[in-house]
C-alpha cells in the first residue's frame, strides 16, 4: 500500500466527520491541527471507534503506550505518527 499523506488526512478527516454526525455533531470545520478530544465532535466511544478503524485501515496495530495525544491526538499527528512508523 501506497502510503499519501493527502489522502491519509482525507480518510481520517472524513472518518472523524462520519462518527461526529453519528452523534449529533458537526465537524465538517475541523482542521489538521484541532486536537480531537478537546472538539467535542466525539465522545469517548467514538475517539475508541477512530483508533479502531485507523488500526484496521492501515493495517496498523498499535501497542497502548502508543494510544496518547501525541500520536493520535489530530489529524497531522495521525499521519505523522502513521508515515513515520510505516516509513512512507
């Protein structure tokens, strides 16, 4: 798999968009710096939802002191922290 940085961010911008409309929200305005948690377009469940999918969409299981807000926290650090373990 062909690892681009663009189309990371589009798929986890539009997954994060997805779950936020599952509950009620809009977060068509987010940005790739927004730090996801702190939004609250998600709750716990839907931020648990997201790691699941971004593991199982890059084929890319993640050990649980990787799941922090460093990592995982926005979009950028989502595909920062994606291409540099992936080496993409």
């Amino acid at each position: 798999m062909t690892l681009e940085r663009d189309a990371i961010k589009t798929a986890i911008r539009e997954k994060v968009i997805e779950l936020a409309n599952e509950l009620g929200e809009d977060a068509s305005d987010i940005n790739d710096d927004d730090i996801i948690p702190a939004t609250g377009a998600l709750d716990s469940a839907a931020i648990l939802a997201l790691v699941v999918w971004y593991e199982e969409a890059y084929d890319f299981p993640l050990k649980q002191e990787e799941i922090n807000i460093d990592n995982l926290g926005s979009i950028n650090a989502m595909v920062d922290f994606l291409l540099a373990r992936k080496g993409g």
